[in-house]
C-alpha cells in the first residue's frame, strides 16, 4: 500500500509538471484572471519576504531542489552495492524522483511568473502604428539618440559617482508599466546580490529576475550608465512584462521620463546600441566622454566574458525564449526598435491610450 501510494504521488507530481509546461492558457484569460488577478498578490507576498532581505532568496530556491537531486543520486549510489537485485527498480526510482523534483520546480515556475509569457502583446493596450516603423524614421531616431546622448553625458558623468535615486527611477517607472496594462502597483526594490554573479559576468548577462521569488539580480560589473536602464528592465519583468523588447521598452520609457540626467543618459544610450548601426562612425559624431563609456564597455567585455561560455548561454536562452512562444528568440531584445517607433509617447512621456 505504501510503496503503491508513493509511486503514485509521485507520478501525479510529474503529470501536473507536464501539464503546467504544455497548457496554453488565453490571452484574455492571462490578462483579466492572473496578470491583474491572482499574480499581484503574489507579487506583493513575495516582495514583502524577500526586500526584507540582504541577499537573493531566489538563490536559496534553486539551491534547494539541486540539493534535493544530489542527496536522491548519492543515497542510490551508496545503496547500489547492497541492492544488487533490484537495481533496475531503484534506477527507475531514483528517476522518477528527480523527474518528480523537475516538476515541482516546473509548476512554481509557470504559477508563479512563467504565465506571464501568454499575455498579449504590449501593441494590444496602447496606441500603437506599425505604419509609423520605416527605415526613415529609424535614422531619424538614431540621430536624435546620438544628440541627446551628446548633451546629457557632461551632467550625467558629474553625477557618476552618486548611488542610482532608486526612488525617483521608482516614480519615473511605475506610470509607464500601469498605462501599458498593469492595472495594479508592482513593488520594486534595488536588485539583490546573487551567487551566480561570476557567471552572469562571464557569459555577458547584465540581470535577470528569478522566476521562483521574483528577486531582481543584476551583475556586479554593470557600469554606472548601464544600471538605470537594467534595473528598469528587470522591475518590467517582475510587473509581468516576460517578452524581452517589452521590458526594454518600459526600461527606456523609463528612463527617458526620468528628472535624473543618470537615467535619462542611460535610457538614450541603451537605446541607441538597440537601433541598426551605421558600419562606421565619425569621431566628431559623439563627445568624448560618450567615446569614454563606449571604451569602458568594450574594457569590460574583454576582461570578463568567456565567448564559448557566453555563445552557449545565449544559445540555451534562443531556446528558452522560443519554447515560451517568443518566434524570434533572443532577437527579440532587438524589437524594441519596433515598438519605441511605433508606440507614440505623449506630453508625460508615457504610451498614448489605446
């Protein structure tokens, strides 16, 4: 009875694991029951746990089950020996098991944020012209880009040495998610330390949340210029943007609407690297400092990134993003062109109403 029992358990545990990666819940259905229904207070459970916190719990999370499969792999190969006979049973066992933990750890991750990746596109809930996309008005914007970076790098360098206003990014932050859908207050705090730091910098990754507590994580070599818009990026994906060119989006948004001449210069910066690129520019084109931080990205690069890391890490990650019904993968970081384009922004520096 007991061992009937215990086989069960755990072959229902793997059904719900197989069922929450392959059921396609409806947009409509995202939108209205879990995006502005059950998921914010969740959002706000989870915030009220872990900002409490110096360190990421989403570490803690994933420790766990990675605990749980090597402890299930050394009791079988320490009981291998004296169970000799049925060592094809204890094998399927112990596969069953770590199938078992994947599961749980499938379900936590769908319930608790991979849903996100259903919801409709941003284009859906605000004005959006896909006439207004042209080749055109990509020069155009690239050229503005190139200005306003000019400008604002002297006021932004003055303040390099300051800590980021995470209270004014806040503010700057929260009216952009809410006039793209969210019709709830996420919360957002500064990103959490994480142990996974050294392979964030190896493989080029500037942050990412984590699905299981919702902690933000950024890496350690982010420079001063960069951080406004990652931080943004990341709050956008902890307020159930999942779609990258989203969260880039609402990260420049963002920053651009910002009273803090940091975030505005890192809004028009990100962006810039965003847009197709001319195959040579002229020296006179930027100001020395903007030369400077580009110098200071490429030092950075190349101290720290690992390219066959960093090419498989990405590699994995085109699957990921296609597998969660994103076609173009991690090109998908590349369309927030598309959207800055063809989402007018209006006299607050918000997406116009639909």
């Amino acid at each position: 009875m007991g061992a009937s029992f215990s086989l069960a358990l755990r072959l229902a545990v793997i059904g719900l694991g197989v069922l929450a990666l392959v059921w396609q819940p409806a947009a409509p259905w995202i939108e209205r029951a879990y995006v502005n229904g059950a998921y914010p207070g969740w959002e706000h459970a989870a915030n009220a746990v872990t900002s409490r916190l110096p360190w990421s719990l989403g570490d803690l999370a994933f420790g766990v089950g990675i605990v749980a499969i090597v402890w299930r792999i050394v009791a079988y190969a320490r009981n291998r020996g004296r169970r000799r006979r049925s060592r094809s049973g204890s094998f399927a066992m112990l596969l069953l098991d770590v199938a078992a933990i994947a599961s749980l750890y499938a379900v936590w991750f769908e319930v608790a944020w991979g849903w996100n990746y259903a919801r409709a596109p941003i284009e859906t809930r605000v004005a959006f012209d896909a006439e207004r996309v042209t080749p055109a008005a990509t020069v155009q914007l690239r050229t503005r880009a190139i200005s306003e970076m000019n400008a604002l790098a002297p006021a932004a360098h003055a303040r390099s040495a300051e800590p980021l206003d995470i209270d004014a990014l806040r503010a700057a932050w929260l009216p952009a998610v809410r006039r793209a859908g969210d019709d709830w207050m996420p919360e957002a705090g500064p990103a959490k330390p994480t142990i996974v730091n050294p392979f964030m910098e190896a493989t080029g990754t500037s942050g990412f949340i984590n699905p299981l507590t919702l902690n933000t994580q950024l890496a350690g070599d982010v420079l001063w210029f960069e951080r406004p818009f990652d931080q943004s990026h990341e709050w956008s994906h902890v307020a159930a943007y999942a779609r990258e060119d989203e969260a880039n989006y609402l990260a420049i948004v963002t920053c651009l609407r910002s009273p803090d001449p940091v975030a505005r210069y890192s809004g028009w910066f990100e962006l810039f690297l965003y847009l197709p690129q001319k195959r040579h520019y002229a020296h006179r084109e930027f100001v020395p400092l903007v030369w400077q931080d580009f110098t200071a990205m490429r030092l950075r690069d190349s101290r720290h990134i690992n390219m066959l890391l960093a090419h498989w890490t990405w590699r994995t990650y085109n699957v990921y993003l296609k597998s969660n019904r994103i076609a173009s993968g991690v090109e998908n970081y590349n369309e927030v062109t598309r959207l800055i384009l063809g989402a007018p922004l209006d006299a607050q520096g918000l997406p116009e109403a639909k």
